[in-house]
C-alpha cells in the first residue's frame, strides 16, 4: 500500500479511533462524539472526525422500540 493509502487508514476517517484494549470507539455517547465545533463551522456538517462514528452518532441511543401500529388498547 502507497503511503497516502496508510495516512487515509491512520488518519480515523474511515477507521475511527479505538479505546486501547478494547473495541469500543474513542468518540462516544458519554464524550458527545468528540464533537469539533470549529470544524463544524468551517467545512464537515457533523464535526465528527470519523465516517462511522458519524453513523453511530446517528443510531445510537435512539430510545426503545415503538409499534408502527401504536399501543394496543386493552
């Protein structure tokens, strides 16, 4: 692999970055996705660093688990 290659796999874009030891994400629910506002300002909608902390950002924690029918009456 070119070095540009290594630098877009080190970088955390497509890779994010992972807690040592373990196999949970660096950016996070309980450290809001380690959010950049200036980065937001400037060019990347999200300010997330990371293509799939973006999309765990989006999904995770979403609330329980709803009826497309709606609650039953009893």
């Amino acid at each position: 692999m070119s070095d540009d290659d290594w630098s877009v796999i080190r970088g955390g874009v497509l890779f994010p970055e992972m807690i040592p030891g373990t196999f949970s994400p660096k950016a996070n629910l309980e450290n809001n996705y380690l959010i950049d506002r200036g980065e937001q300002r400037q060019s990347a909608y999200t300010g997330i660093k990371s293509i799939p902390v973006q999309d765990y950002a989006a999904t995770q924690d979403v609330g329980g688990f709803q009826s497309p029918t709606g609650p039953k009456s009893v």
